[in-house]
C-alpha cells in the first residue's frame, strides 16, 4: 500500500477540504457584509441630505402659511389664528416624531449577511441530522 493513500492522509485531507470550504463561506459573508454596510452608508448619507433639504424647505412653508394666516385674521382673531397654528405645529412635530420612531425600530443593517448565515446554519444542522442517519444504519447492519 502506497504511504499517500491510508486512512490518515484521507482524514487530513478531508480536514484541510472543510477548513477550505470553511474560509470560502466565510470569505463570501465577509465580502457581502463589506457590500452591505457600503450600500448602507450611502443610502444613510442621501437620506440625511434629501431630509435635510426637505426639512428646510416644509419650515420656509409652514412659516410663510402662518404668516398669511396670521395677516389675514389680523383685525378679527389674531390670537387665535396664532394658536391654531401653533397647535397644527406642535400636533405635526409629534406626528412626525412617532414615525421617525417606528422606522428606527425596524431593522435592516446586513440583513442580507445575517440570512445568509441562517440558511448556512440550517443546512449544516440538515447535513449533521443526514449524517447521523446514515451512521445509524451502518450501526444496524
């Protein structure tokens, strides 16, 4: 028998195959999560800078409506035209606040990488359960 063929090369062989495939897999998750948190950052940055523009923009609306709703009731109900704005302000803050706190509950950062790694794990606890199925029969034989 030629030394390059015993059960013990074939073990170390097939140990250095999984160690391989094992670097592979988790070289590919790396890579994805690295694209992820790319894509990530520049959505975050574009989000920020069109919101910010938005939000710039809604003010210089809101204030110019209040002030035409406060000149034209100027005579009759200056006081409260001013409170019914304020109130229509204060009520579309809170609004506007309990949304930006639902969507920042909802996760997303490498959601791709993290089901990934659910459909890896749950192939190789398929492979281990096959496993100890086959070894189960050559037990029973």
């Amino acid at each position: 028998m030629s030394s390059g063929s015993g059960p013990a090369e074939r073990v170390i062989l097939a140990a250095r195959r999984l160690l391989k495939n094992l670097l592979d897999t988790g070289e590919t998750r790396l890579r994805l999560a690295v694209i992820e948190l790319q894509e990530e950052r520049a959505r975050l940055f574009s989000l920020l800078l069109l919101s910010g523009i938005a939000l710039l923009l809604f003010a210089f609306g809101i204030g110019m409506l209040m002030l035409l709703i406060i000149v034209a009731f100027w005579q009759d109900h200056r006081l409260l035209a001013i409170g019914i704005a304020a109130g229509i302000l204060i009520l579309s803050g809170l609004l506007v606040s309990l949304r930006v706190r639902a969507i920042s509950r909802e996760p997303s950062l490498l959601r791709s990488t993290l089901a990934r790694f659910s459909e890896d794990k749950e192939l190789l606890d398929q492979t281990r359960i096959d496993h100890t199925r086959v070894g189960e029969r050559h037990e029973e034989r």
